[in-house]
C-alpha cells in the first residue's frame, strides 16, 4: 500500500511511496460533467483529485475508466447537486458496482488493483 500524507505546500494529500501517478495537485483540477446516463469519468493523466458533476441529472450506469498503475489512488468529489450510480462492475471497473452511489456533495476514496482490474472504493 502506498503511503501518503498531507503537505502544506500541495493542495490535498500526496503519495510518497509506491506507483506513484504522475498528477499535479497545484493546478487547478478540470471539471467533468457527465453527458448522460452510462458516461464515463476519465482517470487517466488526471491527479488525485477527479472533480464530477452529473450534469443536471442523477446519473446511473457510470463508468470508472481502468486505472493506469497498480495502488493508484484517486478521490472523486462529486460537485453537483444530484447522486452518482456507477454500473455493474464488470463493467464500471468499481468492485462495489451499482451499490457505489457518489451522492450530491459528496466524495469517494478509491484505490485501483491491476490484479482484479477494480476500483476498490470506500464503503458507500
């Protein structure tokens, strides 16, 4: 398990052992908005931090693109002011499945196992 700890020079915590994901937490982190039931949210080059919005809409059949390492850990904030379902998990890649809900001002911590090709997310 990587190790990771808040610095006051990052905004949010950072990884000091592992994989390490390339990702700035300085900069400003881009806003997804899903499209529509079924969309997916991007992982890939993105930091730590994965901000969503569902798009004026509660969203369900949401798609978590595969990890890119082993131990890569993301946190999803979901901004908007309506609940997030992920799909199934063999197709969403989230390991909890349609019973992941990201609800409105909410966030999930999910860390990604390459063995079982999931997000394994905190208890939702």
């Amino acid at each position: 398990m990587p190790s990771i700890h808040l610095d006051p020079t990052k905004k949010g915590l950072v990884q000091k052992t592992g994989n390490v994901v390339s990702g700035d937490t300085m900069t400003d982190v881009e806003l997804q908005t899903l499209a529509g039931d079924d969309s997916t949210i991007t992982t890939a080059s993105k930091g730590m931090l994965i901000r969503i919005d569902a798009g004026g809409g509660a969203r369900t059949g949401t798609i978590l693109q595969k990890g890119t390492v082993d131990g890569q850990i993301i946190v999803l904030v979901n901004v908007g002011e309506e609940q997030i379902t992920m799909a199934d998990a063999n197709t969403s890649f989230v390991a909890l499945g349609a019973s992941c809900i990201i609800a409105a001002g909410s966030s999930l911590f999910c860390v990604y196992d390459a063995t079982t090709a999931r997000w394994h997310a905190t208890e939702s």
